[in-house]
C-alpha cells in the first residue's frame, strides 16, 4: 500500500532518540494475541463502550439544535438576542471538544482513559444543572457552551484515542461503530429534548439528561482500556527516569510526565502533507456544524412545526450514523483517504445543490404550495445527504491519520489536527450564525420569505466544504497520487 510505505517513511525520518527506538522497538515485539478470545471480547468491549461515550456526550451535543430553535422564541436570559449569538453557546461546546484534544489525549495516556472519562461526565453533570438556573445569557454561554465543551472533550477523546489500536484490518469499520454513537445519539436525544422541554420545560430538562448522561458516561468509563501493545508504550513514554536527587526533583519529575503533552515533529509539521490535510480539516470543521445546529430551526421557515424541525434533526443523525458504519467498511476496502475525498465532495455538493436552492425556492410567498414543496424536497434531500457524507468525514479523519503520519505519531498529530478542528468551528459557526438576520420563528404574514434569510450561510457552508475537497484531493496526491487508488 502507497500510504503505508509513506508512513514508514516519515517514521524513519522523523525517529526519536536511538534510547526511546530502542525501548519501544522492545515492546512492539512483544504483540498482543489479537486472535485469542479473550483479545476480541476486549476490544468488541471497547467499541462498545466508545459507542456510549460518543452516544451520551456527543449526542447531546449534536441535539443543541432543539435549544437552539426554543432559545430563538424564548425572552428572558434570551431576549433580543441573535441567532448568531444564541448559537455561540453551541459553538463554544462544539470547538471546546476538539480545542483540547492534546491536553486531552496526554492525559487519557497518563491517568488511564477510564479517569478521563468519568471527570469529564462529573463536569458534563455539574454543567446541566448549573445551566438550568441560569438568568442571563453568559450564564448559558459559560455552562452549556464551555462547561459542556470541556466535559465533552474529556468524554470524546478517550473514545477515539484507544478505540483504533484494538484493531487493524477493521479500524476503519470499528472507528465508524464508535463515532456512529453522535448521529444515534442525536436521533434520540433530539426528539427526547422536544419532549420534555414541552412536557417539564427546559430547567428539569437540563437537569435530567444531565443525571442520565453521568450513569451513562460512568458506566462506558468503566470498560474503557487502552490495548496491550498502547498501554505498555504509555507506561514507557509517562514513566520518568529515576531521580538523582531529593523527593523535591522526584515531585518535580513525576508532575512533568504526567503533563508532558505530545508535540508535532517538526519535520512532519513542515511538510505539504500535513498543512494539506491540517487546511482540510479546518475547512471542514469550520462548516460540519452550522447546518446541525440550525436544522430544527430552518425548518421551521419551510412551515414544518417545532415537532417536525426536531425530527429533522434526529432524521439528519440516523443517516450520519448509518453512513459512519457504511462508509467505515467501504473505506477499509476501497482506502480511506479516498472515501473522505468522497465524502467531502458530496457534503459540498448537497449544500450548494440541495440547500442553497431550497432558501430561495422557499422564498416565495406563503401560499406558493408548489414552491414550498419544492423546497422541502431539496431540504429533506439535503439532510439525508449531509448527513451520511459529513459525518462520515469526522469517523475517517482519525484512520486517515495513522496511514499517513505512522502509529508512532499519531497521538501527537490526531492531538493537534482536532484542536485545529476545534479553532475552525469556533471561527466558522459564528459567522454562519451572524449571516441569519432572522430572530426565531416568523410572524405567518412574512413565513413565506424567512428561509431567504439562510442564503448567505448556505452558500458558506457550501463554499467551506468545496475548499475542504481541494485540501484532501491535495493530501491524495501528497500522499501517492490517484494512480494508487486503493490505499
């Protein structure tokens, strides 16, 4: 395979010292019996228990769009305020999950991803019910944006770090398992969230899924284990050299390692390779999120209720998860990098052909039953298609990176990509938002054009992931060219 002699290469130019080879030559040869019984039961296990982890956190993230559209119709915290700033809180929740990833990563490394994990449930508890007392905007920006974001982080990172090295011929399909837990979150929690913000309001809503999201997140923490082969390469990299000295130093040493956070090499982050795919990634990011967020709330300017706008949202997720696990198989035949080219071009494609076309073909007035049904044939159309192909993008991304950098880099590479990842959809989604002049739900007389409103967003959206098709073609080419197809 192209991408897999291009890895060993990079891993030849880029070695550590001859000590560090010399250590983790001496535990790579001592493989982990991934036949045995016993080997296959932990890693289905993990898989599993990633799966709950993404389902819980991630989910719920993926289900902001339900506060989103009741936020846009509420006074009080949420009087006067823009769609664009509504939506920060999500934002900040969404770009917090991937900022920290390096911090993150070093930590699940250090203190077990099982530690990581229930802290970040802990937090992600502590944020809901802070959130459902709060009585001014801030308080909602601080607790269900940064609060949320930072446990989400701590819950996510675990969950894609140590799944993909209990596999090999499989990572892309078991990868596609773990992270179809987001869209299958999201189709529950969507339509649960419009349920019980109608039935017990949004406060008790907050503080419910906040207690079911802690059992759960706990329960996943608990089954969470590195592979044999990751763990004991950890147990050399955070282990530090017996001290020379006084406790003092020792303290001093232990401190370190467990904070000693993976940086890129150098080399590997000056080569066209990794600001191809470091350009894609945030192109995409900056894009991935902005039609989730604002699906319940479009939909409500085509005349769908708020029920149905939730349902377009769970809708959108049942098709993310099932492309995750789809796509995730064909990838580990047809190659990975190629089915993410893929993936970015349809997303591309199905927001500048679906969308974008539905916000003026909806534009018209209020009592044109035949462009309005138009328009919610290309919407539908396009929420299908997203989400099959972006999400597809976020479970590939990370099998992508241990083809083309190398095991012995990923940590530090996936660490940083996704806080690169996070940074472009704390720039992008905002903008996205400030584009929508609209405030909520319109007034019947004007229902007819509000959709008009969603125009310029479309078309950045479009426009993100077109220029995240080119940064991944490049990366394809980088990476051996389309004569080697199948890698």
């Amino acid at each position: 395979m192209e991408l897999r002699t291009r890895s060993q290469e990079i891993d030849r130019a880029f070695e550590p010292s001859a000590n560090r080879v010399a250590e983790v030559s001496s535990l790579n040869s001592r493989p982990a019996v991934r036949t045995s019984a016993r080997y296959r039961r932990r890693a289905i296990i993990t898989v599993v228990a990633s799966f709950v982890l993404t389902f819980t956190g991630c989910g719920l993230n993926f289900a902001f769009g339900v506060y989103q559209d009741l936020y846009q119709t509420l006074d009080g915290p949420f009087a006067n305020a823009s769609p664009g700033t509504i939506d920060l809180i999500g934002t900040l929740a969404s770009s917090l999950m991937t900022i920290g990833a390096p911090i993150a990563s070093a930590w699940t490394k250090a203190y077990s991803p099982r530690t990581v994990s229930f802290i970040g449930g802990t937090i992600l508890l502590l944020a809901n019910i802070l959130a459902s007392f709060g009585q001014e905007l801030w308080h909602f920006l601080l607790t269900q944006g940064v609060m949320v974001g930072l446990a989400t982080c701590m819950i996510y990172i675990p969950a894609v770090t140590v799944a993909p090295g209990w596999f090999d011929t499989r990572r892309g399909l078991a990868m596609g398992i773990s992270s179809s837990g987001t869209g299958i979150g999201g189709v529950l929690w969507a339509p649960v969230l419009r349920s019980l913000n109608a039935s017990i309001g949004f406060r008790n809503t907050l503080r419910l899924t906040g207690v079911v999201g802690f059992l759960l997140i706990s329960a996943a923490a608990f089954a969470l284990k590195w592979d044999p082969e990751s763990e004991r390469h950890n147990q050399v990299e955070y282990t530090p050299a017996p001290p020379r000295s006084s406790p003092r130093r020792l303290f001093s040493l232990l401190c370190w390692s467990r904070l000693n956070i993976p940086l890129v090499n150098w080399r590997i982050a000056n080569s066209r390779l990794f600001f191809a795919e470091a350009l894609g990634a945030t192109m995409q990011a900056a894009a991935y999120y902005t039609p989730v967020y604002f699906f319940s709330a479009y939909a409500r300017t085509l005349g769908y209720s708020a029920t149905s706008g939730a349902n377009f949202i769970a809708a959108s997720n049942a098709a993310s998860a099932g492309g995750k696990v789809v796509l995730g198989y064909v990838a580990d035949r047809l190659g990975r990098l190629n089915t993410l080219l893929v993936c970015t071009l349809i997303s591309a494609a199905a927001a500048l052909g679906l969308w974008f076309p539905s916000t003026f073909a909806g534009s018209t007035e209020a009592g044109d039953g035949n462009s309005n049904s138009k328009a919610k044939g290309l919407f539908i159309a396009f929420t299908v298609l997203y989400g099959v192909f972006a999400g597809a993008y976020v479970s590939l991304f990370p099998t992508v990176l241990v083809e083309l950098f190398g095991v012995q880099h990923f940590a530090s590479v996936n660490g940083f990509l996704y806080m690169v990842r996070g940074f472009g959809t704390l720039l992008g989604t905002p903008i996205a938002g400030a584009l929508i002049h609209s405030r909520g739900t319109m007034v019947a007389a004007n229902l007819g054009h509000a959709s008009k409103e969603y125009e310029k967003t479309s078309i950045m959206v479009g426009s993100l992931l077109t220029a995240a098709t080119v940064s991944v073609l490049w990366v394809r080419l980088e990476a051996g060219g389309v004569g080697k197809w199948k890698s």
